[in-house]
C-alpha cells in the first residue's frame, strides 16, 4: 500500500514538471486575455453597413466559428448582444484607427454588450485590401470575446493587426479565457 502511494506521488510530480516546462515554453508568445468573458463562449450578434462591409463581418465570424472556441450567433435587432457596424468618422478617439471595440458590463464582471466599428474612411485611406480588413474585423472580435493585444508577431490580436489571420496562440487564448473564471486574466 505505502508502496504505491509513493510510486504515485513520483509520476503526478514528472507529469507537473512535463506541464510546466510547456507552459514556459508557451509562454513568450501566448495571446493574452482581459479579466472579463462573456458567461457562455457564444453571443448573438447584428450586423449594419454597406453589403461589403457586412461580408467582411460575415468573413470574419466563419473563420472564429469554425475554431470552435467560440460562437457569433446571428439575433435580432430586438434580441441582439453584440452590434458590427461601421464609420466613416477620422477624427477624435477614431484619429488613425483602422477598427475599435467598446465593451460594456460591470468591471471584472460578464460582459453584457459589445460594440464594434470598422472604421470605413482610415481603412481606405490606408489602402487596406479586403484581407487586410478582414483581419482587423478578426482582431476586434478577439477582443468582443476578451483577448488583449499580443506581441506574438502571427497573432491577430498584434496591436496594429493587418497582415495576421487567426494564430493557435489565438484560438488556444479564447478556450483559456473560457475555461478560466470571470475576474481572472492571463
Ligand atoms: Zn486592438
């Protein structure tokens, strides 16, 4: 009996040094996550703007849906958490942004709303291709779902995203974030 409780002991702590040294490994360029989530990984979403730009949102949420981390339910414009629209407006808190999210819920709490603009006027100006605009409507996504800007040079969630599609790093951060309590980041 003693025996075996020590031959497990052994194995539990080679199996938490083989843990940690992934984790370490991952470490430099794990996506960050906020300390607020949604309370289930999905919401349901209404989508404005132009017929371009709402394929763009459409593009956007096939490639996070199809991580299966997560999902963009379409609602109503009566039942709806989640709006995707766009702007044209360059000036103010939009001066040289391609995109911009506002969430909104008690601090460190659920989120219960979430807005996102696709800043129409700046992408032109910048000469964003459709691509490079589907990856800013992909990056602030991640952060409706509650990523936070990355470092990792691939991850979609770098600051000035518009090169970067979704990473691993990004599709493992969304699971993290939803398998870690509210009031919690990483
Ligand atoms: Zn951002």
């Amino acid at each position: 009996m003693k025996r075996e409780r020590i031959r497990l002991g052994v194995l539990v702590l080679a199996t938490t040094l083989v843990l940690n040294i992934g984790v370490v490994a991952e470490a430099s360029s794990a996506t960050p996550f906020g300390a607020s989530r949604w309370r289930e990984p999905r919401v349901t979403y209404v989508v404005s703007g132009s017929r371009y730009y709402r394929n763009i949102y459409a593009t956007a949420i096939r490639a996070w849906n199809s991580t299966g981390q997560f999902r963009f339910i379409q609602g109503s414009n009566a039942h709806h958490q989640v709006t995707l629209t766009t702007s044209n407006s360059t000036t103010g808190q939009y001066h040289m942004l391609a995109g911009i999210t506002f969430t909104y819920g008690p601090q460190k709490g659920y989120y219960n709303q979430a807005k996102v603009l696709l800043l129409t006027r700046n992408l032109a100006t910048y000469h964003y291709t459709t691509s490079n605009q589907i990856h800013v409507a992909e990056h602030e996504l991640g952060h409706v779902m509650g990523l936070q800007h990355s470092t990792a040079r691939n991850s979609v969630m770098l600051a000035d995203n518009r090169y970067n599609g979704i990473s691993r790093n990004d599709i493992t951060a969304v699971k993290k974030r939803y398998h870690t309590p509210v009031g919690r980041h990483s």
